[in-house]
C-alpha cells in the first residue's frame, strides 16, 4: 500500500515538473521571438493606418492654385463635344506634382492634347517630334500630354527619361477623361484644339514632325479666323 502511495507521488510530481518545463520552454519562446511580434504588430498597424489614411476606393483629387482639393476627371460644359468643330469638354488633371491642370488654363493658345502611355511604342517615337514643336511655338501652343491608365511615378519615370522639358504632362489614372472624350483603346491619339477652345482636327496615331506642324498651323489660322 505504501509502495503504491510513494509510485502515485513520483508521478504527480512528474507531471508537475513536465508543466513547469512547458511552461518554461513557452517564457523562452516569448523572449526569444518578443522583437519579431512586436515588428509584426507595428507594420500591421502601419498597414492599416495607411490604409485609412489613403483610401483606395475615395475620389483622386489635385491641387488647386489657392492650395485646396479639387476633383479630378472631365468639367460638365454645355455643348461640349470631343468632335471637330466643337468645344473640347473641359477637365482638371493633376500634373507630376499632383497639382491642377485644367485644359482651359490654355485658352488664348492651340493646345496639341496628345494621350499617350509608357507601353506605346508610337507614343515614344512620335514625342521628340512634340518637344521640338513646343518649344519652336512656344509662345502660341502649348502640347499637353495625357497618361492613360498608368500611375504618376511610372508616367514620371519614362517621360524624364526621354528629356521633354518643354511639354506639360498630366495623369488620367482612371481614364475618367478619356471616356469622356470617347477614346477607343488606340495609341496614341492627339487633338489640336484652337485658341478659342474648338477642336480642329483629330488624329488617330503617329504623327511626323511636318504633321505636327502643318496641323498646328491649320488650327491657329482657324482660331485666328474664328476671333475677328
């Protein structure tokens, strides 16, 4: 009977010391690996508060002159039509700098509305050809260059690699106004606008530097007759 007493002790304590030593291990494990859940905590958090803070689904906006947010996408104007004869539909975009641009920003001057994207390999060929004409016209044009569907930073990259310094670049990441000028998915695509803000011509692809050229002076000779 004592035997049995003295064998039912051994064990208990065992068992007591088996919990002990899990318990140990499981301290050792906490101050082992404490660092790792406490970075894991953190870029959670981080995670998350980005998240809220840039939320993904609000409207993008840019930069007004007076430092306030404005939406960005096409301008609902009456009689607005991307058609020849008509008035461009107007639309506020940000540039590079996430600031407002606003294509009657431009009124006074023909403005050469080019879409284009990185992927476009007649988009690349044909911008040499607009910088040379943006910065010969300077004062009478302005060639602004619209980013189709592709983020700022990679928008950015591509075009200061080129050195374009004498075009002005906007992004249209959700393609909001290339819907509203009814664009089909072709690249790139260009409008030479007057200085009244009437569209003159519109050409679907690649453009020559001569192209350019006669067609800017078609759309300037048209504004001016239109003006008197």
């Amino acid at each position: 009977m004592a035997t049995s007493k003295k064998r039912q002790r051994i064990q208990r304590e065992r068992r007591g010391l088996g919990r002990f030593a899990l318990v140990r291990r499981g301290h050792r494990w906490t101050r082992r690996h404490a660092r790792w859940v406490a970075a894991a905590v953190a870029l959670v958090a981080v995670a998350g508060l980005t998240i809220w803070l840039t939320d993904p689904f609000a409207a993008p906006t840019a930069i007004d002159a007076d430092g306030s947010r404005v939406a960005v996408g096409p301008i609902r104007t009456e009689g607005a039509d991307a058609r020849v004869g008509s008035a461009a539909p107007d639309f506020v975009l940000p540039d590079y700098e996430g600031r407002a641009v606003r294509l009657s920003d431009f009124r006074g001057k023909v403005v050469v509305l080019n879409f284009w994207a990185t992927w476009c390999t007649a988009c690349e060929r044909e911008m040499p050809d607009m910088q040379r004409l943006a910065k010969r016209y300077a004062d009478q044009l302005v060639v602004l260059a619209i980013n189709r569907g592709e983020s700022t930073g990679s928008a950015r990259r591509w075009s200061e690699a080129r050195n374009l310094p004498d075009i002005r670049f906007v992004v249209d990441t959700q393609e909001r106004v290339a819907r509203a000028y009814r664009l089909g998915s072709g690249m790139p695509q260009t409008l030479f606008i007057d200085q009244n803000g009437i569209v003159r011509v519109i050409v679907p692809g690649a453009q020559s530097y001569a192209q350019f050229e006669e067609r800017f002076l078609h759309t300037l000779e048209r504004g001016a007759t239109a003006s008197r």
